[in-house]
C-alpha cells in the first residue's frame, strides 16, 4: 500500500509499504477514506519530538471503511464506517474504566521505557514515535487498529467524511480545552493560537456558554475563521509590545475568566533578550512564550487550559502563576470518552467541523503539502487527504 512516511527533519515520502495484518483477535483493518495532518504532525516533521524511525508512517486522523475483523472483535464488522481515535485504549485497565482513555495503562508497547522518563506509562498513539509504541499511522490506504472493540465509533447514515473526521482528535481536543477551562455562563475566554485545535475551543466554549471568546494569532486566515466562528480576535503581529494591555482594554481591565493555550511548544514571542537567549541556548526547540502570556493574561483565581504539545522542561512564570492563584488543566485528549456526545452534536447541527478544511488532496501530494502547512502558505488551515 501507499503511505506518508517519516525518513527525518522535513522529509516526508509518499512510498510503498507492506499491507497491515490482523496481529490479535481484537483488532480491525480499515481502508482509510479519508485522514488529515495535524499540527502535531508538523512537530514531528520539523525535527522537535524524538523516537521516530526512518520509514515510519506517519498520522493520527483516520476514518475508514472496515475490512477484516479480528475473531474476538464482536462490535465491528465488514462494511462499518468508522472513526478511529488517535489514542489507542484498552478499555479494561483502571485509568480506562475512569474514563482517562489517553492515559491507558496496557495500549503502549513501549510503556516500561516512557515510565523511565515521566514516572507512568500512557497510551500507545497512532503514528506518534516509538514512545508511544511505534504504531503505524493512518497517513495511508489502510490501518491496523489495535483494540477496534474499544476505540473507533461507527458513522451514522447520512454523515459525511468531511463532517465527521476530525472527531479522531482535534474536535474532542477543542472540546476538552474547553471543559478544562472551567468556562461558566457568561464568562470571557481567551483563546491563544487559531489553529484547528484553537478554532475547535473557540466554538466549543460557545456551546458550553461562554460570553465572549477572544482569540490570539497573526495568521489572517486563521483569525478571519476565528471571527467566522464569532470570536473577537487580537493580531499578535500588531501588538507585540503591548498585547497585555490589548487584552486589559478589551476585558475592563479585569483579564479573561479563563484562557485556553492551544499553541504549545512552538510558540513565538515579541523577540525580547530572555528571547534570543533561550532560543539560542535550546536550539529554537521548546518554546513556552504562549504559555507564559497566558499566566500573564488570565485573571487572577483564574483557569488556564493548556492543549499545546510540550515534550520536555521549559521556564514557566511560576512566580506570577502561584502569586494569582491560577490553576492548570491538561493532558492528552480522552477521545473515546467524547465521541459519542460530539457525534450528537454533529447529528443535531450544533456544529458541522468541515467548516474548518482548505484544501484536500490524494497521498502523493502529502510531502508537498506538509511544507504548505508548515510555512502557513495559500491559505492553509487544515488539510484532509482522501487516499
């Protein structure tokens, strides 16, 4: 079959791989229909997560048509449509059964090596490092997926690929940046990065009663879809020296009841000398400036989510975190826990998430395309490939 696969920083080829087999009685084979890059997957291609292997198939955004079912696998069969989750859980150990899917204890091959480095193992990924099990992505024609009784979900009739794709990560990501901003009605939400995640928690505090949702970028397009999706938006590059005091005029002078951070480890700052320094001293790899804005920017006894990926230390503002009060939220999206209920609210028309796809393409022109992404070029928020 063809496949994305990962051969180093900024090389992504489209080439053959072998099919994937049925490896144990719980599994599924899907042929994929659709799949996306995400953000995340820029990280791997700009060379900022270790523990990928040259030839590794990239993706963690999948939707397919099922084709062959393990033998102890009684919830799928051949024909389902279904949408598959980037985390990878087993559904039995104690964090599944607390509904704490992303921090599965038994999904990740590679949990003993992961604990020597953060204390626990966590859930297997798709198409996300060695790390995280080495699973191959859903970047290609087809995809093994391990525990297919617990993970994927079956589409409804009448919904489309485009409508439903992003339930495999970005829709319940948003959703849960969301929840754990601890929005009340009629609060104020800011909303750090317009990227799909970002556009995602924008719509989703909405729905779950914020006032006003005000969003950070300087990307136009991103920023003209925030607006689309009624946010109030800030262009960073417009306000890089007083981006506070932008935020305190827009809010009274009281700050934002919570903010969601949904940038992460590639963050850019106003270019000041802590700047320079630290991008010098970590090889422009990690960088917490949005993170930090956003312990500057919320109010005090406020609530700070934070779905950016870090992988791992970076200087954090703890004095001014600790000093107002604030509390913290994140981790890994508990996809499975969610997809049910966002599957609902796609059904009902509260939400169609096609509203976020710019360009679609066939695998070949992934390589290309990750460079397009990468660089933020004609326009492109987020890219789905039907194989």
């Amino acid at each position: 079959m063809k496949a994305l696969c990962w051969h180093g920083k900024e090389t992504i080829r489209c080439e053959e791989v072998p099919d994937p087999e049925i490896k144990d009685g719980r599994d599924a084979i899907i042929r994929v229909t659709s799949c996306a890059i995400c953000g995340s997957d820029l990280h791997l291609y700009g060379g900022f997560v270790p523990g990928m292997k040259h030839g590794d198939v990239m993706g963690h955004e999948t939707m397919g048509e099922v084709v062959a079912v393990g033998r102890d696998n009684t919830k799928l069969k051949v024909g389902d449509r279904v949408v598959v989750p980037f985390t990878i859980s087993c559904g039995d150990c104690e964090f599944c059964r607390r509904s704490l899917f992303s921090l599965c204890e038994v999904s990740n091959p590679a949990g003993a090596e992961q604990a020597k480095m953060i204390g626990y193992p966590t859930a297997g990924l798709f198409g996300y490092t060695h790390t995280y099990g080495g699973f191959p992505g859903g970047q290609a024609e087809y995809l093994r997926v391990p525990f297919a009784d617990v993970g994927p979900i079956k589409v409804p009739e009448g919904l489309t690929d485009d409508q439903v794709l992003f339930l495999s990560d970005i829709f319940p990501t948003g959703w849960m940046a969301a929840e754990n901003a601890n929005i009340k009605p009629g609060d104020t939400v800011l909303v750090f990065g317009c990227g799909p995640v970002g556009q995602f928690a924008i719509r989703s505090a909405f729905l779950m009663g914020a006032e006003r949702v005000i969003a950070v970028d300087q990307v136009a397009e991103r920023l003209q879809m925030a607006r689309d999706g009624g946010a109030e938006t800030i262009d960073f590059s417009q306000h890089e020296g007083d981006l506070q005091e932008q935020i305190l005029d827009m809010t009274r002078g009281r700050g934002p009841d919570s903010v969601i951070e949904a940038v992460g480890l590639e963050s850019h700052g106003s270019g000041s000398l802590i700047e320079k320094v630290q991008e010098t001293v970590a090889g422009k790899m990690e960088r917490s400036y949005a993170f930090n804005q956003a312990i500057v920017a919320c109010r005090p006894g406020g609530t700070i989510s934070l779905p950016g990926v870090f992988v791992g230390g970076v200087p954090v503002m703890m004095g001014a975190f600790v000093g107002k009060g604030l509390t913290l939220k994140t981790g890994q999206t508990h996809v499975q826990r969610y997809l049910e209920p966002l599957m609902r609210k796609i059904e009902e028309g509260a939400i169609d998430p096609s509203f976020l796809i710019t360009h679609k393409i066939g695998l070949e022109d992934g390589p290309d395309m990750y460079r397009t992404f990468q660089e933020k070029k004609d326009g492109c928020v987020k890219i789905v490939i039907n194989p």
